[in-house]
C-alpha cells in the first residue's frame, strides 16, 4: 500500500523516524518520503544516509500551521511522531510540552483535513494511560485528538488512529544507553528508582512493522496497542553489568512504579486480536459505521473480561536476565 505513494513523518530525524524511513525504501518503492522537523543540523547529517531520489526534507515545527500546509500538498499517509518526551523536562516546562505535544497535533490534524490525506497515525506512549506526569497528561489528550478527528473528517478521505507502545529497547533517554554511559564513565555501582519497577519493552523494528501493520489495519478511531515483553529494572542492570552493585534513588519526579497500555477503566472499549489490542473509541463518529471486532485484514478480535488490564507488572511475558542480554547484544551487533 506504499509504492507510488507520498508519506510525510514530522520528528523525522528521531530513532523511529530514521528506521521507517530505512524500512519504506528496503521494502518499498514510494513516490516521496518526506521529513518534516525542525532541527536543520539533524537533517543535513541524515540527508548523508538517506539521499534516495524520493527524499524530501522539510525544516518546519508541528506549531506552525501554515507551514505544515505547505508540506502536505499532494501527500497521502502521516506518520505524527514529533513530540517532546522528556519526563523532568515537561514537568519543568509544561506550555512548552503543550504547546508541541496538545497544539502540535491539533495543527497535523487540521493541515491533513485541509489536504485530504488519506491516513494519519500518531505515535502515542504507555504514559499516556492513566498519566500522572505533564508528558503523559499531553500524549493522552493528543490521543483524544486524533480519534476525534475521526468525527470531523465526517465524509471526507482523511482518517486517523493512534499506536500505543512502551519503551524502545536503546532509544535515547532510556535507561539502558545511560546505564551504559555509567559503566563507560567507570562507574561502580548502578543506580535504581525502586527495585520493582517494571517497564514495557520494544524493539525499534517492531515499532516500525507495528505502525506500518497498523496502517493496513486501520479504519479510524483505533488506539493500536502491540503485546511486547516486560522487563524488571533489577533484571536490566544485571544483564548490563552483572558484576555490579545497585543503589536505591528513589522514583522521579513523573515516574510510575509500572507502565499501563490498556487501562481497566477502557476494559469495556477494548478487543483483543492474536498480536495486539485495540482500545475503540468510545464516542461515534458521524457517518461511519465501524466493526473494530473485524479490521482491514480479517483478523478478528474479541472483548477483553470487564475490568482488565494490560499492565507492565501482570504482563504474561517477562524478559530474563538472558533474553534481555541476547536482545542487547542484537542491538550492537
């Protein structure tokens, strides 16, 4: 569904968006491939990798309107993965994290109306469940966003959904390049938030395929939700450096003790499929008559049990001490 086509990522020059634009020109033959973010530098250095005919790079914030206008002429998917992440950060900065996380997505959702795109997926976070952090309350209302948009669009093209997922395995501000960073700096000891935190995990590629399934998938409305492993952050530090003794530091500022993808308060909007859930959405939308038990490739879905949850903690799969050491040296093989 992407050759010949024109597919824009805003926050293009992020982990995610360097890896999906990998992934599109491996497998596929798009039109254009353009990528919409603000930080010039970070294009320049990424245009010496990815210089294929089909690139676009646009230097641009999801703040401004107008220019966003400009570079969805003639572009038929989104990918909206531009977003400040930075949990301390938000906190200490709220309005500028609503600014680019709640106005930001508002102006991808206006831009994409005006230019009669065809899909939009945004890219949300397990923080947005039940948040209790600035970051996490401003994905959570960016979520609400596209879903509704779904409802504005009415009769035209334009549809929007949501993909929900943990912490990217090695991603930038996750614990595991810092832990790395602390043993490079010869660090003797490592330290620890509280010794039962767990965190929902995922690796890069598997984001990518899931939001690129979830395209297939998609009719508008849903919150896509993949099932991945959990990791214990005792069990983290002993893959890394097994040798090594911890130190308690208390939870941050924002932190949970674990991480919740489907919350029991959506257990009545959410079906489970054989790889993933989907939280439906829980207003109707004008015009449209939507069976989420059945998606756009037939897979079937079926209800979760009243009350359920989908949480870091009671996850069924937990990765080892060994597994996550496999999982590590993949990603610096």
């Amino acid at each position: 569904m992407f050759n010949n086509k024109n597919i824009l990522i805003t926050g293009g020059t992020g982990s995610f968006g360097k890896l999906f634009i990998k992934t599109l020109l491996q497998r596929y033959q798009p039109k254009r491939l353009i990528v919409y973010s603000r930080d010039e530098f970070k294009q320049f250095e990424m245009q010496q990798v990815y210089n294929h005919d089909c690139m676009r790079y646009f230097i641009g914030d999801v703040r401004d309107v107008e220019r966003l206008n400009d570079a969805l002429r003639g572009v038929d998917y989104i990918v909206h993965a531009a977003a400040l992440k930075q949990v301390p950060a938000a906190e200490y900065n709220p309005m500028e994290c609503v600014k680019t996380n709640i106005n930001g997505a508002e102006n991808v959702i206006t831009a994409a109306l005006s230019n009669h795109v065809s899909k939009v997926i945004a890219l949300s976070t397990d923080k947005a469940a039940n948040p209790i952090n600035l970051y996490g309350a401003t994905k959570l209302v960016s979520d609400k966003l596209f879903v509704a948009a779904n409802n504005i669009a009415g009769d035209r093209v334009t549809r929007f959904a949501v993909v929900r997922y943990g912490n990217v395995v090695g991603s930038r501000g996750s614990v595991i390049p810092y832990f790395q960073q602390l043993l490079k700096e010869g660090a003797t000891q490592l330290p620890i938030t509280h010794p039962e935190m767990t965190r929902f995990w995922i690796s890069l590629q598997d984001g990518v395929d899931f939001v690129l399934k979830s395209f297939q998938r998609m009719q508008g409305g849903e919150l896509f939700i993949p099932k991945i492993p959990s990791a214990r952050i005792m069990d983290i530090a002993k893959a890394i450096a097994p040798e090594l003794p911890t130190h308690i530091i208390g939870i941050r500022p924002g932190e949970k003790l674990h991480e919740i993808m489907c919350p029991k308060d959506d257990a009545h909007l959410t079906l489970e499929f054989t790889d993933h859930y989907v939280i439906t959405p829980s207003i109707r939308f004008y015009g449209i008559q939507s069976n989420y038990t059945r998606n756009q490739l037939k897979e079937q879905g079926t209800p979760v049990k009243p009350g359920s949850e989908y949480s870091s903690g009671n996850n069924p799969h937990f990765l080892t001490v060994q597994a996550l050491q496999t999982l590590l040296a993949h990603l610096h093989s």
